[in-house]
C-alpha cells in the first residue's frame, strides 16, 4: 500500500471516530436532559402530594372539631 492511501484511511477512520464520538456524547446529553426533566417532575409529585396531605390532615381536624362541637351541644 502507498502513504498516500493509508493517509486517506487514517483519515475516514479518524473522521468515522469523531462522527460515532460525537453522536454518543449528544446521546448521553439527550438522557441527562431527560433524566434532570424526571427528577424535576418527581419533585413536584413530591410537593403536591405533600400539599395534598396536608390539606387532608386540615380537613380532618376541621371535622374532628365539628363532630366534638356537634356532640358536645347534642349532650347540653
């Protein structure tokens, strides 16, 4: 084989290396992106079922203290 051919090769093969080498690193860019997006939507599940017991645990307490009052003046 002559130099100039094996450069001609050194060089698709170099370039076919960059190509595969750059698609892998958006790949891997693309599923960090949708990585950090599920972890943002699993925080907000977080907050909102949070918010959500807590206006149940109100709710409760609330009728708890209706119930007592209920009873208290049906006993009067």
């Amino acid at each position: 084989m002559s130099i100039p051919v094996i450069a001609i090769i050194g060089g698709v093969l170099i370039s076919l290396a960059g190509i595969f080498t750059d698609a892998y690193t958006r790949k891997q860019k693309i599923k960090l992106k949708a990585l950090e997006r599920e972890v943002e939507l699993e925080k907000l599940r977080l907050e909102t079922y949070t918010m959500e017991t807590e206006k149940m645990r109100l709710e409760l307490e609330h009728s708890k203290v209706l119930l007592l009052e209920e009873k208290h003046n049906s006993t009067k």
